[in-house]
C-alpha cells in the first residue's frame, strides 16, 4: 500500500504540477494571484468533453487546440484587465477581487451554458488496460496526464531559458524595474505569459476529467486551492519549484487516502495554511510576509 | 565619549553576501546633533532602520538611556522615544494632514501638540487635505512633524534636506537647532555638506558598513581617507 | 458619530424593526439583517485594517455549529447557545489570527482554506455523533421568530455601532493608518498587530453571533448550508458595492443587491453569479470605493 500510494503520488504530483503552473507563472510575471485560474481549467474540462467525448478527436489534437485556443483567449483578457490595475492605488488587493469576479463570471456562465450537473468522460478515451510503471499497476489515462505534464513543464522550462521572449520573462520576474528600463515591453511579455498560463490551464482541464473524476462548473475554487497549495509549496513566482509543490502535494495526498482517507479532503487546506505559517516563502522561494 | 542618551554598539548586518554593517558604534547625548555622513550604500540608512526597529540586527545592541531595544518592536521603540523620518517620506495618504498627528501614540515624554506641530512645519493651511494630495516636501516636513507628535527624545532624520529650498533649509535648520536646544538628541543623515555644517556639532562618516571617522566636519574635511572616499582615490602619480 | 447614530443606525433599526407588522416574510427579512451584520462585520475587517477573508463564512458556520452543538450536546438553552456560537467563533479567530501575518492575497486564500477545512472537518462522517457530519443538524430549539428576529436586530445594532465608533475614535483613525502604511504607523507608536487582532475578533464574534441565530431560526441545515461560500462573496460584494470603510455604504449595498436579489427571484441563482462576478470586476476596475467613492467624487465636483 505504501508502495502504491507513493507510485501514484508521483504520477499525480506530476499531474498537479501542470494544474498550478500556470498561475505560478503569471504570479511570478504579474505579481497577480489569478483566481480565475482554477476556472480556466474547468473550462479545460468542458473543452476536453466537447473535443474528446462528443467529436471524438484524438487526445493529442484535443491537448494543441486546447493550448491553443486558450493561449488567444488569453490575450485580450489580460489587455482588458491588467493594464489598467497597475495603475490603481491598491494594485495587489483590486487584483485579487478582480480575478475573483472573473471566477465568478465564467463559473456563472459555465452553468448557464453547460447545466450544473456532473459530468465524466470514459478513461478508455486516453487508451485501454492498466499500464505498469513504477512497480505498480495504474489506469493509463493516470500515465498519459503525467507524461503530457511532465512534458508541458519541460516546454515552460525550455521557453524560460532557451528562447529571447522567455529569458525577457525571466528578467521580468526577477527585477521588474530594471527590466523595464533595459527597454523591455513588460506589457508584451506578461500577455503572452497571461496567454501561456491559460493555455497550460486548459491542457491541465483535458486531464482533469481523468485526474480528478467527475466535473461541474463548480471546479474552479477547489482548483485555485489546489494550485495555490502547490505552488506555495513550492516557492511562488519560481514556475519550476511548482514540480517539486506538485509531488510533495500528490504523494501526501495519496498517503492521506492510503491511511486516512475520511480526512483527505481537508489536505489542501491544511497544507496551504500551514505552509504559509511555516515557511511563507515556499520551500525554495522569497519573503511574502509583512514588513 | 559622553555616556549617551541612545547607543549603538557592534550593530552587525548581512544581507545574503552583502555585509552592510560590520560593527558600528554611534551615540547621540541630550541635546546633541550628530551628522551621519558617507556615501551611497555605505550603511547609514541600514542603521537608521536597526535603530528604528525596522530590521533586525544580526549583532550588536540599541540603548536608548541605558535601556535594551533591540527585541522590542517598532511601536514600542516609539513609545520609549526613539523616532525616526523616512528618506521617501511615508505619510498616511489617505488620512488628511491632520489625521496623520493625531493617530500618533504620544510616548513616555509626552507627546507634542499636533495643531502646534503643524504651524511649526508650515503645513496648517493644508490640515485639512489628504496627505497624499501634499508635495514631496511637504510630505517630508509632515513625517517629521509625525514623529515630533509622538514625543520623542532622539530623533532619527534620514535625509530630510533634499528638495528643499534654501530658504526651507534655513527654517528647517532652525527648528532642529531649536529641537536640540529643548534636549532632544538627533542624528541627521544628510548629503548636504552646507546643511550639516550649519546644524551639526560633530559627524560621524561611514564607508562600506564602517566607521570611518570621528569629529568635526571642519576635520573631516582634512581626512585623507574621507576625501578619498568622497572623492575616489586619486590616480597614483605617473 | 451621533450624525452617524441619527443618520444611518437609528432610522435603518427603526424601519427593520417596525417591517415585520407590515410584512409577513419574516425569513426574508431575518436573511436582510443577516447580511446586514455579514457585510459590516466584514467591513469591519476589509474597511479597517485591509484584510479580505475570503473564507469569513467560517465564522458564520462556526457560529451556527456552536448553538447546535451546545443545544443538542449540552442541553444548552438557545439564547446560552447563541453565546456558545459567538464564542465558537471567537475561538476559530484566535486560532486562525497567525493568518494575520500574511499579505493581501496570502491571507484571503489561506483564510479561505480555513473555512473549507472547517466545513470538511464538521461534515466528516467520522465526527457525525458530536457534528452530525454530512447528514447535518436538526436542531428543537424552539421556533421563535420575532426573538430571533430581535436577537439579530441587536446584533446588527452593535455591529454597526462598533462600525461607527472606530470612524470617529483614535483606534478606527490609528487601524486606517495602519491600512494605509504599517510601517510608518508603528513609527508613529501604533500597536498595529494588537488592533488588528481586535478588529479581527470583533468581525469573527459579529459573524458568529448572527450564525447562531440562523441556526436557531433555521433548525435544519447541512454543513453545507452554513459554509456556503456565497455568504462570503454576498458580504464581500455588498461591502464593496457601497464602499469599505463607510457606515452607510455596506447599508446600501445590502439593500439595493440582496433586494434585487430577492425581487428578480431565486429560480436561476447562475444569473445572480453571473452579475455579481461582471459587478465585483467594475468595482474593481472603475469604482474601487465603490458607491462611497462615487459619492465622494460627485461632492468633490
């Protein structure tokens, strides 16, 4: 059971990896917390019904449109919305509430559209029969989420340091000023991060079905829990601790479901409280309390 | 040197690799103005916010009359008298000028009275505005009549003097002269030579998170060291 | 303050109390003066010391486990049980005051996540001989709709009495400075981390106190039901619709929102998401200080 437990906490922690990465790197760019996030991967949900379940495309035709249609939609969203708080008194707090409302908005209009019952799709949709790894036997749609996770981190670690717009993030998320006054168009790069983190937002929803069972509209705040427990784990504003946030929080979790499962779902909570109080700044990250 | 009202004594402190301070010593008697001059990065600031209780020192302790600060917090340190302004003035922007002495916590000496304090500094006439619609300047003037308000018996003033007039200068030159007269102990960090000429009895220059010098300003003047680090070293002779 | 008294407490306590001799949907009323107390006791919070607790319906839920379980495990009568609620609640804030360390967003969500903790640790199936876990309460404390009905009046009274106090007294003066800068207000002498905490209790009792006297009046409710996530968004829209901060603003927002709420009906609760998720991003957006800010602007010229 141990074994098990910390075979699937890996795979999941992969998994969770890709759920909170995107509002890592937004916060890590924009000093925002998008609470909107978890919504967007509800969205992805819904996207991965549509794509997989009714027009029966292939996964991987399902995970690029998604990326990508979720990157566009993600630019003018961030045009709408982020320019103008930067300029307010209160940036950091109207950003909260803003995103919040935005959570609201998509969740209200996600049950309008698409009804508030539980949906769930097949897992043979992502293949048949168990898979072995790790010495232990597990669905294949619980493998294919973690490989396409692991391959998405590795594709954000690529962009972050091996392309000219991904080093300008970086610069961005170390010294916001000073990237500025070296003549980077801040506005430009955080866009394309805000359209990155919806994209990786809307891969983690085609697996979410497979990941976390059935879905509703409703999904997105336990997800903005979700995310924010891993990547504070992890170190906020650090996109790459997320994967260390990741596997911590999914081991732990399938430890708790192992040995106490009545009281797995108080995991997140408990985790994302405690590690603010411990040790606010993430395991590998910087200082977040007040002066 | 005189037994003074607050002490400094070993204050350490590291920022990652970064020594900013390696062992400072500075006092500061009743009615005692000391100059805390030094270049950009060389640790003044640092100390003024170790004295103030903003940061933590990593070594050394803070006496103020023969008492302990250095665990108390920064309210407390207020209340037992030991103030400070801030370099960029930080006022309560959204409290009218006013509102921003009253919500000061008169200490052990009694505090000042806020509608005195506020024709001392010349902003009266805005008593009513908020504070964030104020000039730089006056934000400045305000947050030493801030700290005034709490009553202190040493006064921390970081760089007060930029922006100001001359005439400004001259007032506020005035009022601190005035300050010290009535006992009160101040450390004035300042880039001004005129300005700590005018108002200092001695100065106490700092380089590279050291105690350079000790004296008047007329000596330091004549300190080949202090000139060097004013100035760069001059190029050795060819 | 007695402009505040006359102007906005007395006549809105006056109506409030006189309505249920004209209008017989006492639930309906008891539900405005619940969110009445939920928005100053939230404003108390946001307005004065800058902390949004997303998850402030914990206190409300713990208020409401309080009068139950001191009701039904202790025999507790129900006006001891609504003190057994404010003081469940009481204790959910010391506990969580470390949470007061945190910055802005920190806090809301760690905040937040302590309330869904406290739901799924109330709701466990393990805890249902002390909780009744998942199956809820049911509660026979008595129907007494007009005590209740005061009870609540003179909870929303003192909320927003406190509420008026702290715009007029040095404390209230000395928490917004701190709001606006916490370093420079511990340089003016200032206690921030002792009023915060104050404040911070208060908002937690003022919560609790009005959870307890909807269990009572409720009876019967699921965990679910009392950390409804929606009694935090409905107190922290209302607060910011009329503006944070202000007496009368929280009033306004209360009244104009909930009773468009209630007049439109509740066949399509996805509407009311939807238009207060599109009114939380204008505020934000354009009217930060919401309809006190307008005003302001307006006598401003």
């Amino acid at each position: 059971m141990l074994a098990y437990a910390l075979a699937t906490g890996i795979v999941f922690g992969l998994y969770f990896a890709l759920v909170g990465i995107g509002m890592n790197l937004v916060f890590g760019v924009m000093r925002i917390v998008n609470l909107a996030h978890g919504d967007f991967i509800m969205l992805g949900a819904f996207s991965a019904f549509w794509l997989l379940a009714v027009l029966h495309l292939p996964p991987p035709a399902a995970i690029v449109l998604g990326f990508v249609a979720f990157f566009l939609a993600g630019l003018p969203v961030y045009y709408a919305l982020v320019p103008r708080l930067a300029r307010a008194r209160e940036p950091e707090m109207l950003s909260l509430i803003l995103f919040f409302g935005l959570s609201q908005t998509i969740e209200a209009l996600a049950a309008m559209l698409f009804g508030n019952s539980e949906r769930s799709i097949p897992g043979r949709l992502l293949g048949r029969g168990p898979v072995h790894l790790l010495g232990q036997t597990m669905p294949r749609a619980w493998v294919y989420a973690a490989a396409v996770s692991l391959a998405m981190l590795g594709l954000v670690w690529l962009y972050l340091h091996r392309t000219r717009l991904g080093r300008q993030t970086r610069a961005i998320m170390a010294a916001r000023q000073e990237a500025v006054a070296i003549g980077i168009d801040i506005h430009r790069i955080s866009a394309i991060a805000f359209g990155i983190g919806a994209g990786l937002a809307a891969v983690a929803g085609v697996f979410a079905p497979f990941m976390l069972g059935s879905f509703t509209p409703a999904l997105g705040i336990p997800l903005d829990l979700t995310s924010f427990a891993v990547i504070v784990i992890g170190a906020l504003g650090n996109p790459l601790g997320t994967v260390l946030g990741g596997v911590i929080f999914g081991v732990t979790l399938m430890l708790m479901r192992a040995y106490l499962s009545s009281f797995a779902d108080l995991l997140p909570d408990l985790v994302l409280i405690l590690v603010l109080l411990v040790r606010p700044a993430g395991l590998l990250g910087r200082q977040v309390r007040r002066a | 040197m005189a037994e003074g009202l607050l002490e400094l004594r070993g204050v350490a402190k590291r920022f990652g690799g970064f020594q900013a301070l390696a062992g400072v010593d500075l006092a500061v008697a009743a009615g005692e103005i000391v100059g805390l001059i030094g270049p950009n990065g060389s640790g003044k600031t640092t100390l003024i916010n170790i004295a103030s209780g903003v940061l933590a020192a990593d070594a050394g302790d803070i006496r103020l009359a023969g008492r302990s600060l250095l665990h108390l917090p920064a309210h407390r340190r207020a209340a037992l008298g030991l103030n400070r302004t801030f370099q960029v003035p930080r006022p309560f922007p959204t409290l009218t000028v006013r509102q921003n002495l009253e919500v000061a916590v008169p200490g052990a000496a009694a505090g000042r009275d806020p509608a005195a304090l506020l024709d001392a500094v010349e902003l009266a006439p805005f008593a009513g505005r908020r504070a964030g619609e104020l000039t730089s300047v006056q934000q400045k003037l305000l947050d030493l009549a801030r700290a005034l308000a709490t009553g202190p018996r040493v006064l921390l003033v970081d760089e007060l003097a930029t922006g100001l007039t001359p005439a400004e200068l001259a007032r506020v030159a005035t009022r601190l002269r005035a300050l010290a007269a009535e006992g009160l102990g101040l450390i004035v960090v300042e880039h001004l030579m005129a300005f700590i000429d005018r108002i200092t009895d001695r100065v106490v220059v700092m380089n590279a998170g050291q105690v350079l010098f000790r004296g008047t300003l007329r000596e330091a003047a004549k300190d080949r060291q202090v000139v060097d680090v004013f100035l760069g070293a001059p190029e050795p002779a060819a | 303050m007695w402009r505040d008294l006359g102007l906005v407490v007395l006549p809105l306590l006056a109506v409030l109390a006189v309505l249920p001799a004209v209008y017989d949907n006492g639930a309906l009323l008891l539900n405005f003066v619940v969110f009445l107390v939920l928005a100053q006791g939230l404003n108390l919070t946001y307005g004065f010391s800058g902390y949004l607790p997303f998850g402030y319906v914990g206190f409300f839920g713990a208020g409401a486990y309080g009068f139950a379980m001191s009701v039904t495990l202790a025999g507790a009568p129900p006006l001891l049980g609504v003190l057994a609620g404010g003081g469940a609640s009481l204790l959910v804030g010391l506990l969580l005051t470390p949470l007061l360390r945190l910055q802005g967003a920190y806090f809301g969500l760690a905040s937040l996540a302590a309330a869904e903790a406290l739901l799924h640790l109330i709701g466990n199936p393990n805890l249902q001989p002390v909780t009744g876990g998942p199956y809820g309460v049911k509660l026979q404390a008595g129907y007494a709709p007009l005590l209740t009905y005061a009870l609540a009046l003179a909870i929303l009274a003192l909320t927003m009495l406190l509420v008026a106090w702290l715009r007029h007294a040095r404390f209230g003066l000395r928490l917004l400075a701190a709001r606006d800068d916490a370093l420079a207000a511990a340089m003016a002498g200032i206690d921030i981390v002792r009023g915060r905490l104050v404040i911070w209790l208060a908002s937690a009792l003022a919560a609790g106190l009005i959870g307890a006297v909807f269990a009572w009046r409720t009876a019967t409710f699921f965990p679910d039901a009392v950390f409804d996530l929606n009694f935090s968004i409905f107190a922290i829209v209302f607060t910011l619709f009329g503006g944070a901060g202000t007496l009368a603003g929280p009033v306004f927002g209360v009244l104009l929102l909930y009773g468009l709420y209630n007049a439109i009906g509740l066949s399509a609760p996805q509407y009311f998401q939807l238009a207060y998720g599109v009114l939380i991003m204008l505020l934000a957006l354009f009217f930060p200080e919401g309809l006190a800010g307008i005003a302001r602007r307006i006598a401003d010229g």
